[in-house]
C-alpha cells in the first residue's frame, strides 16, 4: 500500500465516522419524542449511544492512519531532498 493510498482510505474513514457520529446524534435528539412524529427517530437511545460511541473510535482510528502517513509522507519527502 502507498502513502497516499493511507492517507486518502484514512480521510475517507474520518468523513465517514463523521456522517456516523452525525447519525447517531440526530437519533439521540429524536428519540422519546413520540408526541411530534416528525422529529421522532423512532431508535432507541441506548443504541445511539453505543452507535456514537463506536464512530467516535472510528473517527479516532482514522485520524491516527492519516497522522501515521503524513508523518510517513513527510519523512519520504526529507529523505528525497
């Protein structure tokens, strides 16, 4: 695996822990909300929140393979010049 095929499979992992932690955001603002139908999530809390707490690991993992190719990246770079 190249350096930049890391660095893009990393970003694209933050973008879509991302979309997950605003997922399961709008699921816990939704949920116990049966009087207004359109707001309710219809998902259950708890599931929310292990959902968010999974994507905030996502997110967190992603960031560490696009820190370790740009650190990877930047050391190729000195070592060519």
């Amino acid at each position: 695996m190249n350096v930049t095929s890391a660095l893009n499979t990393g970003v694209l992992g933050v973008n879509r822990g991302l979309d997950g932690v605003q997922k399961a955001a709008s699921d816990i603002a939704g949920a116990g909300k049966p009087e207004s139908p359109e707001q309710a999530s219809g998902n259950d809390v708890n599931k929310a929140l292990t959902d968010l707490a999974v994507e905030k690991n996502a997110v967190a993992a992603s960031t560490k393979v696009v820190q370790s190719a740009e650190e990877t990246l930047g050391t190729l770079i000195d070592i060519r010049a």
